[in-house]
C-alpha cells in the first residue's frame, strides 16, 4: 500500500463529499430507499490491488454496468460475428430508456442502452432463464473474483414497475431482433440489473477488463483479449449514453454507469476504478461519480489519450562489444511503433557496423506486427550487406524455421562467437 495514493483517493473524496445535486432513481422504487449519502471508491491496479476509501464495502444494485459484461459474455459464447448481426456498435445519442434501433436493419444502435442489452440477454445460451441467469452470475462473479449476490427486492419492484422496458422488449421482438423469447430476454435482463457489488468489485471487474480479461486477483482469464477490447470499444462511445461525448473529454477512460448510482472504469493496461454515490443526473449517471473520475483523471494523469513516450523506451540499450559489431537491446511491451523504431535504428546506422544483433531476451511482450517487423529485420539488413542475428531464447520473435537456425541464438556470447565466425 501506498500512503500518498491513499491520500489521494480520500482527498478526492472528501473534495466531492458536499455535494448534493442529483436524486435517487425512482422509476424503479426499492432504488428510492437506499441511502442516498452512500460515497465509496475503489481502485485497483493492474496487478490485483485495491485501494479503498469511503464506503467501499456498501453493496449496490448492478443495473446498467451489467450491459457491457453480458455483452463481453455473448461475444466470448458466439463470436462477434454472430454478435454484431444482432447488436450495432454505434452511439445513440440518446437517453438509456429510448428505443434506439436502427431505421434499415432494426437492431439497437449499441449493447449499453436498454433496448441492445436486450438483445445480448436474449443472445445469452441455456435451456431456461435460471440457466443464462447462473452463465450470467457466473461470468460477472469471475471477473469480480467473488461469487456475487442477488437482490431480490430490488428485482421483484422492477419487474413490478418496468412496463418501459417491456415494450422495448415486445418491441424488438416484433422485429425479429431478438434470439430468445421476450418475456424470458427481459427477465434476464432485470435479474442481471439486480445483481449487487461494491465499489471494490466494480474496481476489480474493471481490473479485469484492464488486463484484457484477465483477472489478476484470481489469476483466472475470464475472456479473451479481442472480446475485451471491442467490449472496451463500446463502453468509449456509448457507456455514458448521451454524456459518452463530454465524458470521453474530460475523463478519458472506457466507462459504465448504472441508475444504482456505481461507475465502472478502466484504464487499459493499467487501473480498474470503481465508484458509488446512488444520486444521478438527469441522464442516469452518478453526480458524484462522474466528479470523482474527472478528478482522478485530471490529477493523476489518467486520460487514455494522454500520448506518452513509451515508444522511444524500446531501445534499451546499444553497444558496440566490439569493432564492427553492434547490440540493440529491446525490452517491454513492443507493439508496432515500437519496433519500427528499432527496425529503422538498425537499418539508418547500418554504415557503423558489419553485424547488428538484436537481443529481444527481455521483451515481455510483442504484438503479431512487431513481430513480423523485427523477424524481417535481417533480411532488410542483408540487402544492405549487413549480418543481423537475433539473441531470442524463448523464440517470441523469430518463427521456428529452419531458415532462422543460423541467424538466432540463446545468449549475447553465442551471436559474438557466430559474427567472428563470419567475419574471418
Ligand atoms: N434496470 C435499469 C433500467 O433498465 C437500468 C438502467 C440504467 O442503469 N441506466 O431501466
């Protein structure tokens, strides 16, 4: 734990604790008779730990923060194929409760209003509702790291009181958009709403979509990268609904907001962040919530778009072990602009040496383009009638042909050994 990231999260907490703008969610009466003071936050890093402040542990109602879950599940059970034939990818541009299906194809404009997650439930695979309800629970309480609990009364009163969300779904159902029965989508639909966490487990659900699926508490890979990042994609354009413009602005983080008052987001690659302050705004967003995350965002740096200059960090280090021979070190997570990077160092400075080796012993990871790059990297530097070998001991860049045997070795020392042998 660090005490000076501790303070920060009750700093910012206490900054927003006065105010008092926005109202319980009513359309859905039990919402009305939580404890409208509630102030939680949790963040978690992307190694799996959490730091909290306020009331981190008040359980809330779930609500619209399910719809990009189920639709990472229906991606991960279907494939996006099948998927995006049933569920659009674009901003509305209108309230959660609108009816936003497009005017050619009929399918929702996107999986987090109402009407798409609709859909997604109905795409949800099982025999009965109580069997894509246990594939639901079980999914969102994978990516929590703990088996999640139901309020009943909280579904029993929308149930009682969702005569909006019924025609939605009879609706699509006149259109032929939906996969399963109606009444059956819509159930789903409510008992997912009605699921309960905290702030530190939307932290944590967050946590997992930041490690592309991978849990890092449990260590459990609950889905996989691609579905994470479409599901990402989504939470970007259309997580905030009609707000998603302003808040991709000042907040900068893939987001989901639920009329239980709890905000879910995530920074790729980096933080989980989870929010509660059960007071919305007329768009069904967390007053305190969206104030919190524009906080953390502006004070600790936290915009996805804040261009960094990770890029120029790929080379670690170059040496020259001796006259004619020079060693790029490459090291982290090299994707594409990294290696071109590399690629065009090695080739530029050619008229330097006679032999580059490329030691990648300390990459940690390597994007499929990169790659290529860099495997291409000494054929590149022989028609410039240069040697380039590749220290690579663990194969992550060049392919395992018989092509590669004499340009690849396990150590530094090795590649020296081979370059003397071609110099003489
Ligand atoms: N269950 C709520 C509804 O369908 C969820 C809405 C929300 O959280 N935005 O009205």
């Amino acid at each position: 734990m660090t005490a000076l990231v501790q303070r920060y999260l009750d700093g910012i907490l206490a900054e927003h604790a006065g105010v008092s703008q926005g109202a319980l969610a009513n359309y859905i009466p039990e919402l009305a008779c939580v404890d409208p003071t509630g102030f939680g936050l949790s963040v978690s890093s992307s190694d799996g730990y959490v730091y909290e402040s306020g009331d981190a542990d008040v359980q809330f109602t779930m609500q619209s923060i399910s719809k990009p879950f189920t639709y990472a599940l229906v991606l991960n059970q279907l494939g996006q194929d099948d998927v995006d034939a049933r569920i659009g990818v674009e901003p509305s541009g209108e309230g959660f409760n609108k009816i936003s299906v497009d005017q050619v194809t009929n399918m929702p404009k996107n999986p987090m209003i109402n009407a798409g997650a609709i859909v997604a439930c109905s795409l949800v695979p099982g025999r009965s509702v109580d069997d894509r309800f246990d594939l639901v629970r079980e999914f969102y309480s994978a990516c929590a790291g703990r088996s999640l609990d139901f309020d009943d009364d909280v579904y029993r009163s929308e149930r009682a009181s969702g005569s909006r969300n019924r025609g939605i779904a009879y609706l699509l159902d006149s259109f032929g958009a939906l996969g399963a029965d109606p009444d059956d989508a819509l159930d789903l639909y409510i008992r997912q709403c009605s699921l309960k966490v905290t702030s530190t487990d939307l932290a944590r659900m967050g946590s997992t979509l930041a490690r592309g699926g991978l849990n890092p508490l449990t260590g459990r890979q609950v889905t996989d990268a691609a579905v994470v990042r479409r599901t990402l994609s989504v939470m970007v354009t259309c997580g905030m609904y009609d707000a998603a413009g302003e808040w991709v602005s000042a907040v900068g983080m893939p987001a989901k907001s639920g009329v239980g008052g709890g905000i879910v987001a995530v920074l790729p690659g980096q933080l989980g962040i989870g929010v509660y302050s059960p007071r919305i705004d007329d768009k069904g967003n967390s007053v305190r919530g969206m104030l919190v995350c524009r906080s953390l965002s502006q004070q600790l740096g936290l915009h996805f778009l804040t261009v960094s200059s990770e890029a120029h960090a790929a080379i670690r280090g170059v040496y020259n072990p001796r006259p004619g021979v020079r060693v790029y070190e490459v090291h982290g997570d090299l994707l594409f602009a990294g290696a071109e990077q590399v690629a065009r160092t090695a080739t530029r400075d050619c008229a330097e040496f006679d032999t580059a080796i490329l030691d990648v012993s300390r990459l940690h990871t390597i994007s499929e383009p990169a790659r290529a790059l860099l495997a291409g990297l000494s054929d590149d530097l022989q028609a410039l009638n240069k040697r380039g070998l590749l220290v690579d001991p663990s194969g992550s860049v060049a392919p395992a042909t018989a092509a590669y045997d004499d340009l690849v070795f396990a150590t530094v020392e090795d590649a020296l050994t081979a370059a003397g042998d071609q110099r003489s």
